[in-house]
C-alpha cells in the first residue's frame, strides 16, 4: 500500500502518503528535535557526578561522595542538585503550554528564533556559570526553548500523520531513535570531558547544547524552510479545529482522554529516567569509579539504541502490543532482580561491597531493563497518542501527552535521589510494581492499532470489550470531519 494509499474521507488531510524525497527531508528535520532533547535528557547525568562540578557548586555532595562512613544510598541526596536536571523539565511544560499562544501572537518564524535564542543563551549560561542560580537559569531557559521549539508537540503527529498506515509505527519511531541518539551523543561527550583536567569538562558538555541549536537554527530557517514548514502546519492544521478542548471530554472520546493521560504518567513511571539522568549517579553508588560509571551509562545508552530499532522493524507486523506487553515483563523481571541484588549487597543499611562480578551481573540486568524499554514503552509512548485521536481533538490530546510526560519527568527527575535514600533497594520494587500495573492496563485495554488508517479508529474502539460502551453506533463509519460538523 506504501506510495498508493489515498484517505478517503471528505475534509480529512488529504495525504496520499507518497515516501518523497520531501517527506524524508522534512522527517529528517523534525528528527532533530528529538536529538536536541536526547541531548539534554542525557547529559546532566554524567555532569552531575563529575568532581570539579560537584566540588564548585555543591561541595556538601561532593564531601559525602568522598566520604568513606557514608551510606550508599544517600551519597548524592540533595534537593539541589536534582534540581539541576529536573527544572528544565517543569520549564518546558509550562512553556508547552503557551506555545501555541506565542506562534500566534509572534508568528512561526520568530517563535522559533525565540525558541532557539532561549535556548542559545540558556547553554551560554549554564557553560560559563559562576553559581548555582546561573546553572538554574541556563537550565531553565534551556527548557523554555525545548518547550517552545515544539519538537515534542509536532513532530510525533506529523510522523504519524504522514506515514503510509501499515508503516506509520516504523516513521513514528524514527522520534525515539533521534531521542536516544542524542543522548548517546551527551554520554560520549560526557565520557571524553570528563578526562580534561579542572572545570573546562562539564563547561564543554553544558555548553554544546548550543552548537547543536544554531545547526537546527541555521538549517530550519535557511535550507529547508519549506518542509520545516509543513511540519508545523501539521500541528497548526489541527489547531484550526475548533474546541479541541471541549470536544476531548466528551464521553466518546473516552477512551483517547483516558489512554493519551495514562501513557505518559506509565511511560515516566517505568523507571527509566532513573538510568537515563541518574546511571552514572547509580553506577558511581555501587561502587564503580568516575571513568567507569561513564563508561557504563554509555554502554546502556548505545544497547538503548540498537534495541529502539526492534520496534521499528517489528511494530507495524507484531503489533503495538505484543511489544508493550514483552517488554513490561522483561522491565519487570529485570527491575526486581536488580532490587534483589542490591539489598542483597548493600542492606537497609547501605554499606558493604560489591564484587566485580557482581558488579558486571547488575549492569547487564541494567541492560536487559533497557532493551525492554526500548522497544516497548519508549517508542510507543510517542506513538499510541499520536495515532489514536481523531483530527478535531488532537492538538489537545499532543498537548495533553507532552504535559503529563514533562510533569512526570520532572518529578521522577526531582525525586529519584532522596527517594533512593530512603526507600533504598526496594525503590526498584517500587517501580516494578508500576510495570505491573501498566502491563496488565495495555493488557485490557488497550486495542492493536496497527495498519489501521488514523480516520479509521473508531472501529477498532467499538469492537473493544470496554471502551466500545463509548462510541455511538453511528460514529462508526462517520468521517471525523462528519463527526466534528455533528459536535459542532
Ligand atoms: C522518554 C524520555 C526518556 C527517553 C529515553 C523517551 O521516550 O519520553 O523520558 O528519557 O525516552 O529513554
């Protein structure tokens, strides 16, 4: 079907989903958001636990990292430091929110000028700064230029959107494959700095960021104007629709509001940004060295990577899922095998010593954990929300799923330290349970999706055990465009 499928519903986007050398420009430019974001997800991890950094502006951590009478599970517990990573986050939710507000006051044009500016001069403060409030304020500008370049809010649906239905999982992929490249990107970068003597190390990794905007910058705005273009129409086209808000609570959209709050909150609550902030932090807690910790966190970054491509090559023939629930059991099983070994060698207590071999044993459970997130949760939940929803409610589902996901990164970016400090290895139990949960939620309710066209969803809610309660008889078979004039 790829290259000839034509949607045939009246007033709905009209692509003919033909792979032109334009799409793949266009797919290749939004892709470069998600490496600017991996960029910044992966690299406050390995700068938070290098020396010079910890000893210039949080020297109480770096005493109790050097402490010889310390607990091991409370070395880094610092409110301060997690903030350090975690206020980019709670800065571009809140921008998200006005993104759209902005392009329409300042045009597209300049929203993204200020957007990259934001994001420029937010590098420049956290690579030149003198103090924790710089490191802050260049890590929340930082986060109002990820929040209102609007890579999260349009480049999933624009990829979905585009994409030929019994290839659209593959195309939506490419956003979570540009994700952990960027943050192996980060750890490379981190690892290599890391060697440079005194503070020009962490300098370098804060301060490349902006090497990469100006890149995005200078290409968005120059070469490919046109395809940037349509990228952000993709999403201003559904922002054309009116009360996407109102229209998302009524109860036939049910099970889009429920699922596009639940993925998110589940896809945070899988752990994985405990390793992805904090490896090198957990690394360095069993025991590891500085250069080994990095080592590892990018070791677990590239096995991330090479495992995304499983779901690219399997999700729109296995299923959405077959992989959610593969890849929950395999996070669960790994997580409470991880949990187990860590109580087994540090106790309540948090002392003792871990062998090399046991030592190696936790990071390939570590590994394991990865590549079932990898090809599970990661990548699909970008592209469960953006496949699900019809075009009159989706810029509020997008928004919805961009929201949840940066508060719950946030918070789990915030937490994770102190929460380590006191629930100790059973931390790990606590998210196991979690994956628990999500699994046996994709289980029940959550329909396959795959091949069917986006306008086409209502029947597949329908047919469901659950949700079918939900959608009246006569919307299946109704064009979404009929169904808006209805509602309207
Ligand atoms: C998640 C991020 C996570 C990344 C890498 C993304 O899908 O939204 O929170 O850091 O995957 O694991």
């Amino acid at each position: 079907m790829a290259g000839g499928f034509v949607s045939q519903t009246p007033g709905v986007r009209n692509y003919n989903y033909k792979l032109t050398p334009k799409v793949f420009v266009t797919c290749f430019i939004g892709a470069f958001g998600g490496l600017i974001f991996g960029y910044d997800l992966g690299i406050s991890g390995g700068v938070t636990q290098m020396e010079p950094f910890l000893e210039e502006f949080f020297p109480d951590v770096h005493r109790k990292m050097k402490s010889a009478h310390q607990n091991e599970y409370c070395r880094f517990d610092s409110q301060l430091l997690t903030l350090f990573t975690s206020s980019l986050y709670l800065a571009a939710l809140v921008s998200s929110l006005f993104a759209s507000t902005i392009t329409r006051v300042f045009g597209r044009k300049w929203s993204m000028f200020l957007g990259g500016f934001t994001f420029f001069v937010g590098s420049a403060f956290n690579g030149f700064a003198q103090n924790i409030a710089m490191l802050l304020i260049g890590r929340i500008l930082l986060g109002f230029g990820v929040g209102v370049g609007f890579a999260n809010q349009s480049v999933p649906v624009y990829l979905s959107e585009m994409a030929p239905p019994n290839l659209r999982g593959a195309f939506n992929n490419g956003f979570q494959v540009a994700i952990i490249f960027g943050i192996v990107v980060a750890t490379i970068i981190n690892y290599f700095t890391a060697q440079l003597k005194g503070n020009i190390g962490w300098r370098i990794s804060l301060g490349l960021a902006c090497a990469k905007q100006m890149l995005q910058s200078i290409r968005g705005t120059n070469e490919v104007d046109e395809e940037f273009q349509d990228l952000i129409d993709a999403s201003e086209e559904s922002k054309q629709v009116k009360h996407p808000w109102k229209n998302i609570l009524l109860p036939r959209y049910r099970p889009q509001l429920i699922i596009t709050c639940f993925i998110p909150f589940f896809q945070q609550l899988t752990g994985i940004n405990v390793i992805t902030f904090y490896a090198p932090v957990l690394f360095q807690t069993l025991g590891f060295g500085s250069k080994a910790s990095l080592l590892s966190a990018m070791v677990t970054g590239i096995i991330e990577l090479l495992c995304t491509f499983v779901s690219v090559f399997t999700v729109d023939r296995f299923g959405r899922r077959v992989l959610f629930l593969q890849g929950g059991i395999q996070m669960l099983i790994s997580q409470i095998a991880i949990g187990v070994m860590i109580g087994v060698k540090f106790g309540t207590v948090g002392t003792g010593n871990i062998g090399k071999t046991d030592a190696n044993l936790i990071v390939a459970l570590i590994c394991i954990y990865v590549a079932g997130f990898a090809w599970s949760w990661g990548p699909l939940g970008w592209l469960v929300p953006s496949e699900i929803s019809p075009l009159e409610i989706r810029s509020a589902a997008q928004g919805i799923n961009v929201a949840v996901n940066m508060f719950f990164t946030f918070l789990v970016a915030q937490l994770f330290l102190t929460m380590l400090c006191h629930m100790k290895f059973r931390l790990f139990f606590f998210f196991a349970v979690f994956v628990f949960i999500m699994t046996i939620f994709i289980y029940l309710m959550l329909p396959e999706t795959k091949n069917v066209p986006i306008e086409e969803m209502n029947r597949v809610w329908k047919a469901h055990w659950f949700w079918g309660r939900f959608i009246p008889d006569e919307a299946v078979g109704v064009s979404a465009a009929e169904m808006q004039q209805k509602s309207v």
